[in-house]
C-alpha cells in the first residue's frame, strides 16, 4: 500500500477499534482489503443525522436480483440506535436491493425486536452463531481455573507426552505444513474449508499486517497440529486449524490451544474466540466433536444475534427466501462458499 493508503487504513482501524464494541476483523482496513481482491465490493457506510459508528458494507451482484449490500460482524448497536441506524441503512442503499447485517454481539430480544420494528427481517446466516470464548485478560490460574476439568487434564497429558507448542514463520515450508494439517483434517472430518490459495492469502495478508500468524504443535520434532490466530484489538480469534490423525492421545491439539491462549493473555488479548460450534441444545446437529473440544475451554457457549435482511425493493423477498438454495447451488457449482 502507498503511505497515503496506509494512513487511511490506520486511521479506520482507530476508529473502528474505538467505536465498536466488540471489534471484529471483518470490520478491518485488512478484510476490506482481500475481499475488495475478488466479487466484493466495499464502501464505508456514511454518517446520517450524527449517527457515525464506523462500518463497512460489502457488495455483491446476486445474478437475477441485482446488488445485495452486507454488514458482516458489525457491534456497538442498542435497541435504541436502531431507528436512526435504519435510516441510515436506507439513505445510502445506493443500487442494492436489500441489506443484511450480522451484528457481532450475544442474542438480545430487545435488539431482535427493535430491528423487526424497523423492517428488518431474520434471514440466513452467512457467519457462525454459536461460538465458545476463552476469557483471556486475566492470569493462567484464573483461566484454568474457568475450564473444564477435561481440558486441564489434557493438558497435562500433552505436557507428559513431550508436546511443545509456539509461533512460527510465515514462509512458504509453514504454510505448505499449515495447508497440509488442514486438508488432512477437511478429509477426516468432512467439514468445509475454503480453498488452498484463499487461505494462504488471507494468512498473508494478516500476517503483513501484524494481526495474524501461524502456531504450531510439535512431537518429537514433528509437526502434528496447526492453528491461525487473528487478533484484532483486544480480541482474537481461531481462524483455521488442523491436525495429523494418527497418535490423537498425543493430546496436541488441546496443548496447542493452551498455548496460544497463554500467549494471547501475555500480550492483554482479551477475549479469544474459538469458532462455530453446534448449537448445545441439538445433539444430532453435526459436529458433535468440535463442540465437545472446544467446550472444554470455557463453561458457556455464546449465541450470536441472528442475521437481519432490510429489503429496499419487492426482489428482497424473494431471495430471502431461496437463500439458503442460492448459496448451495453456488457451492455444489464451484466448490466455493458464496459469502
């Protein structure tokens, strides 16, 4: 980027970092910066009546309905900014045909029914709903002393088995080992990941920008875990993972998140926030699994708000409701995941 850019990107950040209250790196001058590399087009949503919470609205063309406007992972938004927030919304559509946002904060009836109030309407999530946060701004006793008794016995166990764990490089050999860890796991498991060039950029790119790296877990000098850990402000986040299949007693995994929530309550990371998991309440959901792992770290499963769809024209509904098919048919088509 050019020393102009570069100060624009830093002075978004500030702000965003400061008026948000719980930041989100899809709200960086970073994502704006690799989404704006593709189908996406990004804008800085403008100001109405004073009301000035910094957000970036991304664009995309839905063929047969025209420009559908996104608000992902947006926070700092009450029941009663809502109305001037819609306004705001419906003042500068510009072409799009309706809006979605997916607030970044814990499941609030009072927020829920203020955006219907407002016309907004429940609509497919394009971004995880249930998540598990590591409380980290506060010493290792007191965070151990918050998860389960599974994860600190694990623990110990990878600490007997000679597991070590630590940041890495961003070279070439690392993100070859990383992108290997994570096909290994797509096979095992089944779960969707995105592909291999979109992962390393985005690695990259946060790399670059010192909001991201690599972590590694090691068994006699093998690596047998990986993470990528974005932080952003005072939060972070599991980003992509993945793990070898053999010798699973190891328990490296765990010992690898340990050590990267260590590492994120040195440097007064806050909150570190460990990615989808199933809702609690649905045994038969898929990914029982993850949700047992991740779990294991903290006591409470965390609900998002769920996604809200503003219509500005009579196409809104319609594709409101064949969403979920859209999205699908664009994944079995290009083996890509739309948003």
């Amino acid at each position: 980027m050019s020393a102009t850019s570069t100060a624009m990107a830093i002075g978004w950040d500030e702000r965003v970092l400061t008026e948000q209250s719980v930041p989100h790196f899809m709200q960086s001058s970073t994502w704006q910066r690799l989404r704006s590399d593709g189908p996406w087009h990004s804008h800085r949503l403008a100001s109405i009546d004073g009301h000035d919470l910094p957000m970036l609205a991304y664009e995309r063309d839905v063929p047969g309905y025209g420009t559908l406007r996104h608000l992902p992972r947006v926070s700092g938004i009450e029941p009663d900014d809502v109305p001037r927030f819609s306004e705001r919304v419906r003042t500068h559509r510009g072409e799009a045909f309706a809006t979605k946002v997916e607030v970044h904060q814990p499941y609030d009836h009072a927020l829920v029914a203020a955006f219907e109030a407002n016309g907004w309407q429940r609509s497919r999530a394009s971004q995880y709903r249930h998540a598990v946060i590591v409380e980290t701004g506060m010493s290792e006793v007191e965070i151990l002393s918050r998860m389960k008794k599974r994860a600190r016995s694990e623990i110990r166990v990878a600490e007997r088995n000679g597991v070590i764990a630590g940041r890495v490089r961003m070279n070439r050999e690392n993100r070859e080992r990383m992108l290997a860890l994570v096909a290994e796991t797509a096979d095992r498991s089944g779960a969707f990941f995105r592909s291999a060039d979109y992962l390393e950029r985005v690695w990259t790119a946060f790399a670059a920008d010192g909001r991201g790296w690599l972590h590694f877990a090691w068994h006699d000098g093998r690596v047998v875990a990986g993470a990528f850990v974005v932080a952003y402000g005072p939060n972070a986040w599991y980003k992509d993972g993945g793990s070898l299949r053999d010798r699973p007693q190891l328990m490296a995994s765990r010992y690898l998140q340990w050590d990267v929530i260590r590492e994120l309550s040195a440097a007064g990371i806050r909150r570190y926030d460990l990615g989808h998991v199933p809702p609690p309440d649905e045994p038969e959901a898929p990914g029982q699994g993850v949700l047992t792992f991740k779990s294991a770290f903290a006591r409470e499963v965390t609900v998002y708000m769920p996604a809200l769809m503003l219509p500005h024209d009579a196409r809104a509904e319609e594709f409101r409701r064949g969403e979920s098919a859209f999205v699908e048919a664009h994944r079995r088509r290009t083996g890509d995941y739309w948003y």
